[in-house]
C-alpha cells in the first residue's frame, strides 16, 4: 500500500504483534465507558464522562465528569 504522503511509507498495524500495548489514553477511555453506563444505568444525575478535554486553564485532564448533562453543552 502506498502513503499519500510521498516518500512516506504506510504502516498498518499487525493485530497479532504481541508488541502492541495499551496506553493512559486507553486506561482512560475504557474507565470513563464504565462510568457513563454507571450514571445511565442507575438513573444518576451527572453528565457524561469525557476523555482528554482541555479545561479553560489550559489543562487537559484524563477524565472528566460533567455536573449534569445540560452542563455538556456549555463551552
């Protein structure tokens, strides 16, 4: 397969490298999955789980749990 970027080849990852691992990001998305199907399946009154959002001080946290899912929304 060739790159669309000239002189650049194309890597596709092999899904039986025993080499490949999971990364924070990973972790993170998969935690804040099981947080989303907590707050939907017990009816709680939070927003969604969110992975990697950048905050208005320039931060990125790994997770973030909105206080209601009206406040999601807000930017």
């Amino acid at each position: 397969m060739r790159s669309k970027i000239s002189g650049k080849p194309t890597r596709i990852p092999d899904a039986f490298d025993s080499t490949v691992y999971k990364t924070e990001r990973t972790c993170c998305a998969k935690i804040a999955e099981w947080i989303n199907r907590i707050i939907e399946d017990n009816h709680l009154d939070f927003g969604s789980a969110e992975v990697e959002t950048r905050s208005s001080d320039d931060k990125y946290p790994d997770i973030i749990i909105c206080a209601t899912s009206r406040s999601a929304d807000v930017k």
